[in-house]
C-alpha cells in the first residue's frame, strides 16, 4: 500500500512539474568578441572605460538556446590602481532562432587582463518573452593592436527557464 501512495505522489509531482508548460535549461557557451573602447585615464592605473561590442558564441550543449549565438553588450568600469570591482552593463542575445534574450551582469577584475562576474537574464522576444536566469561569467582580454578596441575571450555559465 505505501509503494502504491508513494508512486501516485510522485507521478502527480511529474506530471505537475511537466503541466506548467515550461521550458529549463542550463548552458556554458565561449566565444571570443571584439569591443571599442572609450577611456579616460588620469593615469597609475586610475580610469574609467566604457565599452560597446559583440562576440560569437558557441555552447558545448547543441540544444542550448545559447548556441550559435551572438552577444551585443554595452558596459563600463572603473579602475583604481589596475584594478576594478565596479563593472556593470547589458548583453542582448540575438539567438539562432531570430529572438533574443537581454541580460544584466556586474564584474570585477584587473584591468588589461580580465574580470569575473554574475549576471541575471532579465526578459527576451518571442517565446523567451518571460525568460528568466542567472549565472556566471569570465572575460580574459587578448592582447589587440587595433586603436581604439579590445578584444576577449568570454565565458557564460547559467541556468534558465521560460
């Protein structure tokens, strides 16, 4: 009788977990981007940089929404004496299906070199309208001789749900 009750619990927890109509997932996608850089510096190490850019991504899960994706933020930070703890911005995902996703992240870091950080999956279009998710991310800057940009290798890890 109680393996009877247990199984008419737990198939009544499924089919409530599955009847809800959600989607979830998790994701860790690389990529590498390109961004331009606007910079102020008072010098030793103290400055403040805006930057605009975009990366392509690739996740080691092909059913990731995140794969084969590509990463459009707007950000900035702070530095004092080569090193910051203020970064925050914006990252719209255009995703391979034609939606996107936006999400907020802040980061800290040392400047030249790379940062780490969290971010929260904020809203997106579409089907992914009430996208919600959070996560962590990692940026190594490349050494780039282009004036004017930077470039990095980007790494996002995460949950999400819609």
């Amino acid at each position: 009788m109680k393996k009877i009750i247990v199984t008419i619990i737990l198939s009544l927890i499924t089919t409530v977990s599955f009847a809800d109509g959600h989607t979830s997932g998790k994701f860790n996608a690389s990529g590498m981007g390109a961004w331009k850089v606007n910079v102020m510096n008072a010098g030793k190490g103290d400055m403040s940089v805006t930057y605009d850019g975009i990366a392509g991504l690739a996740d080691e899960n092909p059913d990731s929404i995140f794969h084969k994706s590509t990463m459009h933020c707007i950000g900035g930070l702070t530095l004092q004496a080569g090193k910051f703890s203020d970064e925050t911005g914006m990252c719209r995902f255009d995703l391979f299906d034609g939606e996107s996703v936006y999400m907020k992240y802040v980061g800290e870091g040392t400047g030249g070199v790379g940062g780490t950080g969290t971010f929260e999956i904020i809203k997106g279009t579409g089907k992914y309208e009430k996208i919600t998710g959070t996560g962590f991310s990692s940026r190594q800057n490349l050494k780039s001789k282009a004036p004017g940009f930077s470039t990095s290798m980007n790494q996002m890890s995460g949950e999400y749900k819609y």
